[in-house]
C-alpha cells in the first residue's frame, strides 16, 4: 500500500509539474529570409536578426542608422505568433516613437530615410500571441542604400 | 490502517501545497513576462562602416592592411576575438577595392581562426565552397562576405555569445576606422568626411555598452584600459543634442532626422586619428 501511494505522489508530482509554463528553447537562426525581401538595389545589411519571440516579451535590438542612406525594414514571424507589433524609437533623451505598425494595420515593411546618423531602438512583439509554453520565431531583415540627394 | 490514513491526509496536504505553489510560480511568471524586456545590440559589419566613412573617395592601399602571417601571434581569447573582426575588416577593405585574390586570403584565415574558435555553423562548408568557385568574381566575393559575417553573428546571438561578438565588432570598428583615415587619399580635412568619423561615437557608444554588459570583468577591464584614448578622443567635443524629428512623405516612407543644424565647421579629428591609430598598433602586435 505504501508502495502505491509513492508512486501516487510522485505520478501527481509529474503531472503537474507538467501544467507549469515551460518556454520551449529552439534555435531561430535564420528565420530572417523569410521575411519580404528589400527591391533588387538595396544591399543587406548586417543590422538583421532571426529572435525567438515569448508571450508578452518585447524584443529590443539597439542599432546605428547611418544618415544619407535609406533602410527598408521588414519583420515577420512564425504565424502562430500573429501579428508582428514593430515600432522604431529614438534612442535619445527623448526616445520618440519614430514609427509604429499599429498604426498601418501591422504593415511588415517600411521604408526609412535617414537624414542623419542616428541611434534607433528597434522593437519588435508579439500582441496576440498568448501561448504560455512555447516559443516562436522571428525575424527582421534590414537592407539599405545610398540616399540619391 | 491508522497509519494509512494518516498517510492519505499527509498525501492530500503535500498535494495541496504544491497545487498552490505551482498555482503562484504561474502567476508570477505571467506578471514578470509582462514586464520582460529583451535587448540585443546590433553594430554595423567594418564593411559597412568603412564604406560609410570612405564614401569612395580613398585609394587602395594595401599596406595598412593586417598581415594574415601575423595571425599565429594572437594567443588569448581576446586577442584572437579582436584579431578576427580585424581581419574581417581587411577582407572587406580588400573586397571593396575589387581586390579578389587578397579578399580570398583573408577569407582564408577568417575560415581558419573562426574554425579554431567554434565561430561557425556547419553551412560554413558551403560557403568555403562557393568562395572557391567565385575567386573571380568580386560582385559573388562581395556577397560571400555578406553571408559569411551574417552566419558569424547570428550563430553567436543564437547561442547567447554576445561577449564574444562584443570582441570581434570592436576589432571591426577599430580596423575600419584605421583603414578609413589612413589610406591615401583620405581627406582629414573635409568637412564630410570628418563629420562621418565623428558619427562613429554612436557605434563606439553601442561597443561600450556591450564591454559593460557582456564582458567578464578581467576582458572588461583589459578593453576599456584599451580604449580609453579613443573614448577620450571621442569625447573631446561636447554635441548638443537635437530632437530626432519624424514625416511621412507621399510614397509612405518615412523621412528621418534631426533638424538641419546650422552652417558651422566639423570639429577637428586629430586626436581620433591618433587614437585609432595608437590602439590599433597595439592589438596588431607587429
């Protein structure tokens, strides 16, 4: 009988510390080429990533946008995900909203011109995405070119 | 059976107890996820940051470059760290000058150190294949670079080596500004070009704050020994901060910048000069 109740605990003791929310780890290197790719004259950038997107994580990738050149931005993600929040912010005093998807209904690219070096926040998440125990991928593909003026 | 109900209610209790644990370690992992902020640093390749400060106005001049015979020279794991984003730096320079024999020698000891230090993925074969095939053309060498820096990074962001990449970007950037400033025809005294080595102070910014945060404290405290001139140098002149501005124009893209600042002279760079060029000496080790 002893025996039995052993195993009884240690089976419920299972059981349950299976119903914790355990993140799954897995390598997203390169989900970034999947991402919509920049026109043909846009050169890629070093600036992409491939992250691994959790629920209610922002991901912040601090980057240097040099000036005179344009960037065209585009991020996507495991569909499980739903939309990609994506939001440009101004790494300064005043950390200005440079750009947000939201408001374009989630657009997945845009294309930015660059006046003058600047450092910019890029942020990316996961809105809709509720799912306590797994991970997912995602991308942001940075590509530029020399401004014209 | 006294002590077998006695055990069942030990049992019922221990389950209790470890159904509200579970119930709490939830909650509290659902609050702090809400709050969870991740952040990763992104620095320019040294082919980036050399093609932005030389915007096609220096010569080749292939003396600068690292010897790749001084490689064996490079002991540490810092030094070999810092050796490696140096030689892609030389790669690049090489590269963009359409110099494909020299670009395919630094390929090589690239290929070689990043080996040794289990820099790569396993596509790394491909590429060393596709480096072999493409030695004459220079628009392909140019885009196995791409490749090849990429594969570099993101294999170091997938498997949390961000001290590591911290190390390589820095020697990236110190070599590219080497190269930068002293190649010839290197106009020091152009307002543009000397506005574009004062923009470098945001990566060098970005670098700083990867030594603090990714470095372990004796790598930590031999960088910043290293770069103290340079941060010096960088500092020399204090920039009053402008407020980054931000329209759409009519095609949808957005138009970013700071407002036009007045007509004034970009401060000299002399002592950045000095500096880059004082560092650099002294990881090269010739």
């Amino acid at each position: 009988m002893k025996t039995i109740f052993t195993r009884l605990i240690l089976l419920s003791a299972l059981l349950l510390a299976g119903g914790l929310p355990q993140v799954k780890a897995q390598s997203c290197r390169g989900y970034d080429k999947r991402c919509e790719s920049a026109p043909k004259h846009f050169e890629a950038s070093s600036l992409t990533r491939s992250v691994t997107v959790r629920k209610a994580r922002k991901t912040v990738i601090n980057q240097v946008f040099y000036g005179d050149r344009e960037y065209f931005v585009s991020v996507c993600g495991h569909r499980r995900l739903g939309k990609i929040h994506f939001r440009l912010i101004s790494d300064d005093e005043d950390q200005m909203v440079l750009y947000d998807n939201a408001v374009d209904n989630f657009k997945e690219t845009q294309l930015f011109v660059i006046q003058n070096t600047m450092k910019v926040k890029l942020e990316l998440s996961a809105p809709h995405y509720f799912d306590d125990r797994n991970a997912e991928c995602a991308g942001v593909q940075i590509h530029y070119h020399r401004s014209d003026r | 059976m006294k002590q077998f109900s006695a055990m069942k209610q030990t049992t019922v209790a221990l389950l209790m107890m470890m159904g509200s644990w579970m119930t709490t370690t939830a909650q509290d992992i659902a609050v702090s996820q809400e709050e969870m902020v991740v952040e990763y640093y992104a620095v320019p390749s040294p082919e980036e940051i050399l093609s932005y400060i030389h915007n096609n106005e220096i010569t080749y001049t292939p003396k600068l470059m690292n010897s790749p015979t001084n490689s064996d020279k490079y002991q540490t794991s810092k030094e070999r760290l810092v050796a490696f984003g140096m030689y892609l730096a030389d790669m690049a320079y090489a590269g963009s000058f359409e110099q494909s024999g020299t670009a395919l020698r630094y390929f090589e000891v690239t290929e070689r150190s990043g080996k040794s230090m289990n820099l790569f993925p396993a596509e790394i074969e491909g590429l060393v294949e596709r480096m072999l095939n493409n030695m004459n053309r220079i628009d392909s060498i140019n885009n196995i670079y791409d490749e090849l820096y990429l594969m570099v990074i993101a294999n170091l962001h997938d498997t949390d080596r961000f001290g590591e990449y911290a190390l390589i970007s820095a020697g990236g950037f110190i070599e590219a500004l080497y190269l930068a400033l002293n190649s010839s025809d290197s106009d020091l005294k152009e307002d543009g070009f000397r506005m574009r080595v004062w923009d470098q102070k945001m990566i060098l910014d970005q670098l700083k704050s990867m030594f603090n945060k990714y470095l372990n404290e004796t790598q930590k405290a031999q960088v910043m020994k290293d770069f103290e001139g340079v941060f010096a140098a960088f500092d020399e002149f204090a920039k009053s901060p402008q407020a980054t501005t931000s329209n759409k124009r009519d095609d949808g893209a957005m138009v970013l910048g700071a407002a036009p600042a007045k007509a004034k002279a970009v401060n000299p760079i002399e002592n950045i000069h000095q500096e880059i060029n004082l560092l650099r000496a002294k990881w090269v080790r010739e």
